[in-house]
C-alpha cells in the first residue's frame, strides 16, 4: 500500500514536471518570437532612420542656400527670415530646428557656403598648380562667365558681410578673416611653387603677392556694385589678368 502511495506520487510528481517544463518550453518559445520580432521592428526602424537622415540634410542646405540669397541682396541686418522660408518650402519650426537664431543661421552661411566656395573656385584648382599665373586666368574668365549681372552687381559676398559685419560683429569677422587667411596663404603657397618651377618671378614676395590679388579681385567688386557697372568689372578684370602676366618668370 506504501509502495503503491510512492510509485502515485513519484507519477504525480512526473506529470508536474512535465506540465512545468512543457509550459518553460512554450514561453521560451514566445521570447524567440518576441525577440525575432522586435529584431525585425528595430531593422525597420534603423531602414527609415537611414533614409530620413537626408531629408534634414537636404532641408539644412535648402535654407543656407536661400539665406545666401538674402544675405547677399540685403545684407545680413537687413535679411528677413521670412523672407527666406518664403523661397523654400521649409516650415519655421524646421529652420528653428537647424538654426536657434538668425546669427547662427548667417554665422553657418560663412562657414558652411562662402569659405566652401572659396575653397572650391580658387584654392582647390591652385593645390598642386606649377602655373598658378594660368590657373587664376582661366578660373577668373570661368567665375566670370558664371555669374549672372544681378550677382555680379550685388558685390563680392564675403566681401559684403565683411564690410558691414566686421565692425559690429565678432563673430563675423572672425569667419570672413578666415576665410581671407585660407585665400591668401593657398595663393601664396601656389606663387611660392611657381617660383620653385620657374613659372613665377623670384623677386615677389609670394604672401605680399597674394594679399594684393584678393585685395584687388575684392575691391574690383565693390567698385562695380558701387558702380552699378558691369563695363567696370570687364576693366579690373582685364587690368587684372596684365598684372598677373607681369608675375611669369623669364
């Protein structure tokens, strides 16, 4: 009868187990399929993060570009910012987003567009230049024949913001001296190996030099924006291009 109470029990105890480990099994199971699920959930949210992340790139270069616009028409005191979501069709909470205010919108136009176009049409054909007297003919004529009239007679950008901003502003002129720095030192350093060539007179100062050429391309275009004439700029660039033959070595 003992024996018989015990083997019961031993069953009993049996069939427990087996209920306990089929139901951990059937939860385990369920972890697997949350598991695999949130995997999948987490691959398509990383999908839609990896394509939104341009929009706000494209939204933050849409806005820097038509603040440029502004900034170059108006000047940046005067510059309206609604003015520039009326060119774009980004909302102000988006630009609020990108930019907390107009300074760092106009400060993020220096950094972000003007000394990137600086860079792109005067210090990056000069890098590795043995020429640099040809190289600044040709790119001068291309940047010339690129720019429509209106752009023309609005005035040099960097050198627009410099004369307005540089004063009030230290921000500004922190940035545009930068941007002047960067321009005079690729020059220099493209005159320096001209005269390593022989492509370049060896009694100029190449940094000299240089600071004289932005100066003069940067006057040229004040001149014609003050002018309003774009036959002015047709003679400092003419002026220009038989002071830069004067530079070629013997």
């Amino acid at each position: 009868m003992i024996a018989l109470r015990g083997e019961e029990m031993l069953v009993a105890c049996y069939d427990h187990f087996c209920l306990r480990l089929g139901a951990l099994l059937a939860l385990l199971d369920r972890l697997r399929e949350r598991q695999d699920q949130f995997r999948l959930e987490r691959s398509r949210e990383t999908c839609i993060l990896v394509g939104m992340s341009r929009a706000p790139d494209r939204t933050r270069q849409v806005i820097l570009e038509a603040a440029l616009g502004e900034i170059h028409r108006h000047g940046f005191q005067a510059a309206s910012l609604h003015r520039i979501l009326a060119h774009t069709d980004v909302t102000k909470g988006a630009l609020y987003h990108h930019f907390p205010n107009k300074k760092a919108l106009g400060y993020a136009v220096v950094d972000e567009i003007l000394e990137e176009m600086v860079v792109r049409d005067w210090l990056e054909p000069l890098e590795s230049a043995t020429d640099p007297v040809s190289v600044l003919k040709d790119r001068l004529t291309e940047v010339a024949q690129r720019l429509r009239v209106e752009d023309l007679l609005l005035g040099c950008p960097v050198n627009n913001l410099a004369l307005e901003m540089s004063p009030v502003d230290e921000g500004f002129r922190m940035r545009v001296n930068r941007i002047y720095d960067r321009w005079r030192e690729g020059l220099a350093a493209a005159f320096a190996r001209g005269q390593e060539h022989g492509t370049v007179r060896k009694d100029i100062d190449p940094l000299e030099t240089a600071t004289f050429v932005v100066g003069a391309m940067a006057g040229c275009r004040s001149l014609a924006k003050n002018a309003q004439s774009v036959k002015l700029m047709q003679g400092c660039v003419k002026s220009l291009f038989l002071y830069w033959d004067s530079l070629r070595g013997e």
